[in-house]
C-alpha cells in the first residue's frame, strides 16, 4: 500500500519493510477506538501507538486483485464507497439486505444504487452489530427512508432480519434466489440488459428446491432466471461444519465416486488419520444435506491432495490449492445432459486424484483439476449459449477470486467464440449480492 497519512510517512522514512494486517480478530470488524483496541488486543500485541482522533465509521480497506490483464475487487470499502452506481430506469427507495458472509446492504435512492462497504460475517455478533451501525448511518447520512425490502430467498439469514427491524412495515417485500442476484449484479454493472449464460461459482446458496446451491448453470436477467444446469450433487456432512473441515466433503466425495466398499481403506482404514467408524460416518452422510457446490468441490480436492483437513477460514483450502498448482496437466470431468439440464460431473477428475497421488505430485494434480475444470465449465457454457441463443457468458461468484480458474476459463470460453461478462466495479463474491437484490427490485417496481 502507499503510504496515506502523515503518520504512515513517518514510520516509512525509518523502516524499509511494514507487515501490516488490520487490527481485529478474524471474521470480527475492524477496532476503531483505543479503549476498544486495550481491551480487545491488550493480550496479543507487544505495543500500542494511539491517536487521539476518533473514527466515526469503520471501513477496511479495499482490496485489488490481477487476473491475466483484467483486475477486480476482492474487498469493495476504502475508497470506493459510497461511491454510486447509477440506475438506468427510475423507481422507489429500495433497501436490499444481501447475503450474510462477505455481507453489504444497498439502497436505492433517486436514480443511484449506493452499496455499501465490506460488512464480513455475520454469524460474528459482533459484524451483526456492525452491519445494524452502518446501516443506520447510511440511511441517516444520505436522509434516504426507503419503502420497499429485498432479501435472500434464505429464511434465516440475519441480513434479513436486521434489514426487516430497520424497515419493519415495508410497502411490499421480495425475496431473490442467492444466484440470481450474483447474475443480475454482474448484468448490471456491465450495462446489459438482455438475456446472458450464467455460471454461477460459490461456496453456499439457498436453491429454490431446498437444497444449497453453488455450482450453476442459469440463463436469465434482471426479470428472472431458469437453471439451466448445475454440479453434480454430492452430501454436505455435518452441514455448515463442511466449511471449517474440508475432509467431509473429501469423503463424501470419495464415496460418491468411488462407493463404500472401494474407499473403504480411505474412509476407515488404519491410516485414516480422523479414525472415524464405518456406522458413524454413513450415519453423517445419510443425515446430511444435498450441494452443488462448486466451492465445496474445492474444498474437498484440496484436502484429498493434502491442503487442509481443517482450516481458519472459509475459501482456505481452495486457496492453498490454487497457489501450490504446477503445470498443465488435465484431470477428466463429464459434461452431460440428464432430464434437460446440463450435468457437470465430478467424479472422474476425483477418481484421478484418488489413484493418482501416490505416484503423482500435489502440485501437478491441483494444476491438473483446475485445467480440467476449466475446460468443462467451457463446455458447459458453450451447450447452455447453444439453448438460448446468447453468446454472452456471465462469471459471478466467489469462486472466481480463483485467479488460475479464472485465467483458464476466459481463454476457453473465447476460443468457443464466446463473450465473458466478468465483474470490474464490484466483487464477484457475496458482496454483489445486495446490489443485484437491489437490481431485480427496482425491475418489479421501477417504471
């Protein structure tokens, strides 16, 4: 970063290197006073440097990330907001809740969308309560009272219960399926209006079926969307617990593709380090619930090649994945056609991790997944253009902060004489979220 205070020039004239993270815990805001800072920090840092000018609003700071000659923001805060992106129709005051990792609310007001900062989890009560103080202070700085409520298709998400306190007698509510706001996002901020492909790559959305959403294959706009397909579904073990211990979703993974009796010694053999019992974990899988998800794919990847039986962080895994990846190798996946929707099927590319990684290294076999998946994704993207007639092909998702993915991806989808719409003003991960609430709002409502 470059220095922007006066105290930052100072330091910097007598250090040649600073190592700088913000000050909170992980997934918890950002400490903005010195009280806070003592009490909070006092038994893990050596020493304090205090000012005595208060902060009023805590934003992190952005973040920027390059993928070939493109960037894109991973962290949309200091700096960029509130900057407003403009509407191109007018309609009421919206308030759009968005999702609850990666949170931001938006509003619509006077033919602008104001989204707001990076917001984090909200299952911390501590980033709850930061989203309840942004939000008044938004809606007090601009004087905005908005009549009308968008939230996820989640009935549990805080996001929207928070949004529901603030705005509790709303003219009329709406709920949007958590892809097809990061589909009319991505439309939005690229001023297209029409129809596009979308292939919709995250960790955990609530499908309209019931089950959690993540690998999508959709075709729509701002009006409305179709799934056109998806990842094959495996079992999520122990639901949310997945995220923190990807080796659930690399068993279940190994047992989707391999069967019981053939993964046998990788799920209960002597070498098993999780020692888990047969009954135990057959009981886990037959309670647990249905994913597409394509980040729960990752997950599960990264731990069979050893990245991460557990980790701090959600996305820790997948990254560990794609920075150790070396070469150009292909691991198989199946793009099929089942009952009208385009399947993209994993199991190959699992099975080439399983008999492959004793006599293969790591590294090569995550280079190998990712240009594999890349070139499925491709031609899943190329049958979906062929059933709707558009050559446009949306990128949304937290997925896509997945640089290598990304890169790869582009490449196919261009030599299949594709378009890829991808995200520039805002992040490809939950953060878009409430401006495509905001967005499928203002087409029901706006004039």
């Amino acid at each position: 970063m470059l220095p922007y205070t006066p105290l930052h020039a100072l330091l910097l004239d007598s250090l040649e290197v600073l190592v700088m993270t913000s000050a909170n815990q992980s997934e918890e805001p950002i400490i903005a006073s010195n009280g806070e800072a003592l009490e909070r920090l006092g038994n893990i840092v050596d020493g304090f440097l205090m000012h005595d000018r208060d902060i009023c609003m805590r934003v992190d700071d952005s973040v920027v990330s390059v993928a070939g000659k493109r960037s894109f923001y991973v962290r949309r805060a200091r700096g960029v907001v509130p900057q407003p992106l403009f509407l191109t129709k007018k309609g009421p005051s919206i308030l759009a809740a968005g999702g609850e990792m990666k949170a931001t609310f938006s509003v619509t007001h006077e033919g602008n969308l104001f989204p707001s900062q990076y917001l984090g989890d909200l299952k911390e009560m501590a980033s709850a309560s930061y989203y309840r103080e942004a939000l008044d202070h938004f809606l007090s700085l601009y004087g905005m009272n908005p009549r009308y409520l968008v939230t996820d298709l989640h009935p549990l998400y805080l996001s929207s219960r928070i949004c529901s306190e603030v705005l509790p007698d709303p003219e009329e509510t709406l709920a949007v399926q958590h892809h097809h706001a990061h589909l009319a996002a991505c439309l939005f901020e690229n001023r297209i209006e029409e129809p596009a492909v979308g292939l919709i790559l995250d960790g955990t959305g609530y499908g309209t079926d019931g089950t959690v959403w993540g690998g999508e294959i959709l075709w729509g706009d701002a009006t409305g969307f179709k799934r056109l397909g998806h990842f094959l579904p495996f079992i999520l073990p122990g639901g949310e617990r997945a995220v923190r211990e990807p080796w659930r979703s690399a068993l279940s993974l190994a047992l989707e593709t391999k069967g019981v009796d053939e993964a046998e010694g990788l799920l209960f053999g002597k070498d098993c380090p999780l020692r888990l019992t047969r009954e135990s974990f057959l009981a886990t899988i037959e309670a647990g619930i249905r994913t597409s998800s394509c980040g729960r794919l990752f997950d599960g990847a990264a731990a069979l090649l050893g990245y991460g039986d557990s980790v701090s962080f959600d996305g820790q895994a997948p990254m560990l994945l794609e920075s150790s990846a070396r070469g150009s190798g292909i691991l198989p996946f199946k793009v099929i056609e089942n009952e009208g929707l385009i399947l993209l099927d994993w199991r190959p590319a699992i099975a080439g991790i399983l008999e492959r990684r004793t006599r293969q290294s790591a590294s090569s076999l995550a280079a190998a997944f990712h240009g594999g998946l890349a070139i499925a994704l491709a031609d899943a993207a190329e049958l979906a253009s062929g059933k709707t007639g558009t050559r446009r092909v949306v990128l949304s998702g937290g997925v896509w902060q997945n640089r290598r993915l990304f890169s790869l991806v582009i490449a196919h989808l261009r030599r299949r004489n594709l378009d890829p719409v991808v995200h520039a003003l805002l992040s490809p991960n939950d953060e878009c979220v409430s401006v495509g609430q905001a967005v499928v709002g203002q087409e029901r409502w706006g004039k």
